[in-house]
C-alpha cells in the first residue's frame, strides 16, 4: 500500500507552508497528498453555530487543497475534517502515513514560540517522520543534513535522509559530532588521548554507516565530523541545508524520553524544515 504524506492545517500562515512543502514533497516522491484539520468537539454549540463552525473547517480544508493543486497540478489529493485532540489525532492519521508534515507553530500558540505544542506533542509521540516546516519551503541549497550516532533512531533516520536526497537529486551530509572532554589547565600533554576519545565516539557510526552508501550509490554522501555539541552543529548546518533529518532519541538520552534533548533543541533552532524520525515497529516496515 502506498502511504500518503499527511499536512495539518489550520488557517494559519506557517500551514499554508506546510502545505506548499508537502505537496512539493509528494510530487518529487511519487506519492498522495492528504490535508487534514482536527477541529474541537463543538456538539454543545447551538445548531446556528455549529453548522457555521462546520462551513468554517470545510471551507480551510478546501482552500489548502485548491493550493496544493495549484503548487502540484496532477498531484492526487484527498481531505479530511476529523474531531477531538489536534495532537491524538494527528499521532492517529501517522499510523497509515509516509510522514505527517506541519507547520513550526500554529493559530493557538504563544507568538514568541519557535515550535508549537501540536508539533512538539506529534513529534514525540508519533510513529513515523514527522517535519516541521521551519524556514521557506522555497529553498534550494542542494544538501539534506542527517544527525548520525548509530543509534537505532539515527539508522531510521538516515534511511529517510537518503530518501529525501535521492528524491531531491540532493548531496547527503552525515554529521557525527563528539564532545571534548573537560581538561584542566595542563593538558597539553593529552593530544594523544584526545584522539583516542575521538575515535572511540566516531568509529562506531562509521562503521554502522559504511553499508549505507552501497544502498544509494545515487546520493553523493559528505561525512562530516565535528568537535561540540550536535545540536549546535545540526542547527549550523541547516543554514545551508533544504533538511535536516534528526532520530526522535540518540544514544545519549533517557529511556523515558519521548523526545531527545538534540532532536528537541534542533527543532527549536534550525534554519530549515526538520525531519524528526522514530523507528517504526517491526510488523509495519
């Protein structure tokens, strides 16, 4: 079964471009597009209002169907109007799709917010991609960046990494960054160790990524290598980057966490739309 890419709207201005990248984002993969809108429960409105409540989300919907027609004539489009929890039944709609696109904040949150709660709360919880449309959905550096540290989140998230570049005919930039280690004034005699600690954190996704390649030989990959916090890193790199492709959940984070501190901090500070990927389970792969 061909899964579709699922946009959530809600007549604000960053879902309207989540709307344009989505359909974007179809067309170049060769999938179905479908526009969803979780409205509340109004049943306790007067029938007057509710009936003008309903015309109101039919009508958003439609308009962000006629633009993504007019951004991607052809492309196959179908809608949706459900009731109940924005973030319940946007994790709902995830269970059947390729991904679930939205915009960084919506028409309920605070102005200073750089990513909504809706985007956070799908973002933790779903159970597959989930981007954020942060930036233009016009830009065309020519590079997807991926976070990689070989952890089962981060080999999901290349997988869509490659997919992305493959289908934007995009360089791969992978990034492995490392932390030094907190030395005194008289470490000058510690290269050597420092070396080894770098090779001892890089190696291992290095050799978890060598298989990759041989699986895209049509996407050129860059590795990149940095000394500092990922999260600082990723969010540079989106400065020239069309994505950035992040795992829901490194290996230095708790088990308990929904949302890892690197993934959390990226999608509050990249440049550019972000990819936040969670291993599906095994039964729907």
């Amino acid at each position: 079964m061909v899964k579709p890419i699922v946009v959530a709207v809600d007549g604000s201005e960053p879902a309207t471009v989540a709307v344009h990248w989505a359909a974007d984002d179809a067309c170049r993969r060769g999938l179905p597009l479908r526009i969803v809108h979780v409205c509340e429960d109004f049943s306790l409105l007067p029938d007057e209002a509710l009936e003008t409540q309903r015309n109101y989300c039919e009508g958003l919907v439609a308009a962000a169907a006629d633009r993504a027609r007019e951004r991607a004539p052809g492309l196959q489009i179908t809608t949706e109007r459900t009731t109940g929890n924005v973030v319940e039944g946007l994790i709902a709609e995830a269970g059947e799709a390729d991904c679930v696109v939205l915009g960084s904040r919506g028409l309920g949150g605070f102005t200073g917010l750089l990513v909504g709660s809706v985007g956070l709360g799908v973002a933790g919880h779903s159970p597959g991609p989930v981007v954020i449309v942060r930036g233009s959905a016009e830009a065309a550096h020519g590079e997807v960046v991926a976070g990689f540290d070989g952890s089962p989140a981060a080999e999901a998230a290349l997988e869509y990494a490659f997919q992305q570049a493959r289908a934007r005919k995009a360089r791969l930039r992978v990034m492995y960054a490392w932390r030094m280690p907190i030395t005194g004034p008289y470490a000058f005699g510690m290269a050597d160790t420092i070396r080894n600690i770098e090779q001892g954190e890089v190696e291992p996704a290095r050799e978890r990524l060598a298989p990759w390649p041989g699986k895209y030989p049509d996407v050129p990959v860059v590795e990149d290598v940095v000394c500092g916090h990922p999260a600082y890193a990723l969010s540079n790199a989106s400065e020239s980057a069309d994505l950035v492709v992040v795992g829901s959940r490194g290996l230095g984070g708790f088990a308990s966490a929904v949302l890892g501190s690197v993934s959390h901090a990226v999608l509050h500070h990249a440049a550019c739309p972000v990819a936040v990927v969670r291993p599906r389970p095994s039964s729907e792969e």
